[in-house]
C-alpha cells in the first residue's frame, strides 16, 4: 500500500513539473512572437559605390505574414514606427507580406494588409518582391494596394534608387523567380547592384558582378534549439542559407528571420528581426565590420 503511495505521489510531481514546464514553454514562445523586432546591423563594401559616397543605411524586412492572432494591422504599425525611427534611406521588403494559415484568428484585406507600409519613410524609396504567400493569397490585389501607397514591386525586375541599381527577383519557391530578366533588367542601370529575393536559394546563381543578395522565407527556422540551429529552414540548402549573414564566394546574403509566422502563430527561440545594413565603398570600411544587435 505505502508503494503504491509513493508512486501515485511520484506520478503527481512528475505531472506538475510537466505542467509547469509546458506553461513556461509557452510564455517563452508567446514573448518570441510578440517582442518588438531585434535591429541586427552590419556593414557591407560595396565596389561600385563612388568612392566619395556617404553612407547608405539600407532597412530590410521580410515575412510579414499579417494574420491574427499575432500581426493585426495595429502591431505592424508599430514595428513600421520601429523601422522609420532607423532613418533608413532605402527599405526593402522581401516577401510574404500576408499569412493565410489555417490557425489564423483574422484573414485581413489587401487594403488592411499593405496599409501600415504606406508609412515607411525612405528617401530612396520602398521596393518590395512577391513571396510564395502572396502569390497563394491575392497578388494582384496586394500589388494594387503596393502601388496605391508608392511601394514599388520588383518581379523579375530592376529599378534605379539612387547610386544603388536594385533587382527584384520574383517568388522562387513557386518556380517563378527569373534571374536571367532580373540580370538584364540590372544591366540597364547604373550603380552598385543589388539583388532582393524572397528565398535565399538563388544566391549561388548569382554572378560575382552581384555582391549583395537580400532575402527572407526561412524564419530562421522560426521554431528553433534553445543551444541554437532549428530543424528546418525551407531551403533547399539545409542551414546553408538559414539564418543571417553568409559571406561566400566573395559575394554577401543576408538571410532575414521575418516579422510574422507562418503555419502556426508562435515562435519559439527565434525573434522578429529587422535588419539595418550600412553600404561603403571599400575604402570607407572600418577595420573590423562585426554584426550588432541591439
């Protein structure tokens, strides 16, 4: 009798240490999902910048994927106010402004969607590519909303933002990014060249001609090990491309981890990341350019 006593006591603390552990996990991922974005920073060289060009502060997020419960429209106006207060010269969006999962509490309009992003403020101009999201949700709806509020949509195209010629290549994980238009399309520019893709995949397709690639899709896993690393990246390159700063092949790709969520509204060991990449020509670079984060 005492035995089994002991062991029906044993079983109790084991399911309370349980209990506890499974609230604890989901305070963690609740505060992951909901902080204010992360600001990483870097600097990147840029060979064509003329050698008497100021600084340019280039904002990049991706992965927006407004939805309820976790990115209502009032939540990006925030993160929106985040960015501007970064004094970027140029923002760049990299996809997936929409999310349309299954365990959303609120599917927003295009209107809804787009609407916060008319407030990014950039001297250079807003410039955006399509994410395999949008393309599955209203594309073109979103691209009326995109050029109602002067957000340019690149799609297997390029545009002049002052010394800077920018690509935009269309979705990759839906078979539709061009990269030979989009080359051509920058061969018409002038200035340093710069490409903005959805995936990361097509970095090792780009000539050395491309020094920077931006991109987004991995969430940096999203849901990732507390020791770092996450069981999946939605890259054909495993964790290759997964998360953050490459540096391969004498060409740069900078990998965002998003806003939003995607298939489920949690993150967990990863934050909303919004980066700030300052550009220099060569001689302008300090000695040492290490990431920051604030």
């Amino acid at each position: 009798m005492a035995g089994k006593l002991r062991q029906s006591r044993k079983i109790r603390w084991i399911a309370a240490l349980l209990a506890l552990a499974t609230i604890a996990l989901g305070t963690k991922a609740w505060s992951d999902t909901m902080r204010d974005a992360v600001i990483e920073r870097t600097r990147v060289t840029l060979p064509e910048l003329p050698d008497d060009a100021a600084p340019l502060r280039v904002a990049l997020i991706s992965d927006i994927h407004v939805a309820g419960p976790d990115m209502p429209p009032e939540r990006l106006e925030r993160i929106v106010a985040q960015v501007n207060a970064l004094e970027p010269d140029v923002v760049l969006i990299a996809g997936d402004l929409v999310s349309d999962k299954r365990t959303a509490t609120h599917i927003y309009t295009p209107e809804q969607i787009v609407a916060p992003l008319g407030a990014l403020d950039a001297p250079l101009g807003v410039i955006a590519v399509p994410g395999n999201h949008d393309h599955w949700f209203d594309m073109p709806g979103l691209a009326a909303e995109l050029d109602r509020h002067g957000i340019a949509l690149l799609a297997n195209e390029a545009m002049q933002a002052g010394p800077l010629a920018i690509g935009g290549l269309d979705d990759d994980y839906t078979g539709r990014a061009d990269i030979a238009a989009t080359l051509a399309a920058l061969g018409r520019l002038r200035g340093a060249r710069i490409v903005l893709s959805h995936s990361p995949d097509p970095f090792p397709e780009m000539p050395g001609s491309i020094p920077l690639m931006l991109a987004g899709h991995t969430h940096c896993g999203q849901i990732a090990y507390p020791w770092g690393g996450a069981p999946a990246h939605l890259s054909d390159y495993g964790d290759r491309y997964g998360c953050g700063r490459v540096d391969e092949n004498g060409k740069t790709l900078i990998v965002g981890a998003g806003l939003g969520t995607s298939l489920i509204p949690l993150r967990l060991f990863t934050q909303p990341t919004v980066w700030l990449i300052e550009l220099r020509p060569p001689e302008q670079v300090a000695p040492t350019a290490a990431n920051s984060r604030m």
